[in-house]
C-alpha cells in the first residue's frame, strides 16, 4: 500500500465522518430560517453540543491537513 492510497482512504474516512458530525448537529435547521425568519435564541454550547461541535472542527482540520498533504505528495 503507498502512501498516496492511505492518504486518499483515510480522506475518505474524514469526509464521511465530517459529513456525519455535521448533520448530527440540528440547531436552527428549520425551514422559516431558511428565508431570513429566525426567532429562536442562541446561547452557549454545553455538554454533548459542545463535545460534538469540537469533534467536528477537529475532523475538518485534519480533512484540510490531509488534503494539503494528499496535494503535494
């Protein structure tokens, strides 16, 4: 195995993964916002919404970082 095919895998794994995260993240997904209504109030993030938020800027980090190495390898 080269390492230009664990570098595509492991993006492969990344992008599901961050896709997964992402979606798993409900807040302020309804259909009213989408047209500019929003009435519903954002505090901060705590517990399992604060875990899940840092997982997914760690996933897209690393996603990035590996794209940038899969580019110049």
């Amino acid at each position: 195995m080269t390492l230009q095919s664990v570098l595509t895998i492991s993006q492969v794994v990344l992008a599901i993964l961050l896709m997964v995260s992402i979606l798993i993240q409900s807040r302020g997904a309804s259909l009213g916002e989408v047209f500019g209504g929003s009435s519903t109030f954002y505090g901060t993030r705590r517990g399992s919404e604060k875990s899940l938020f840092i997982i997914t800027t760690v996933l897209a980090s690393l996603f990035v970082l590996i794209a940038l190495v899969n580019l110049f390898v």
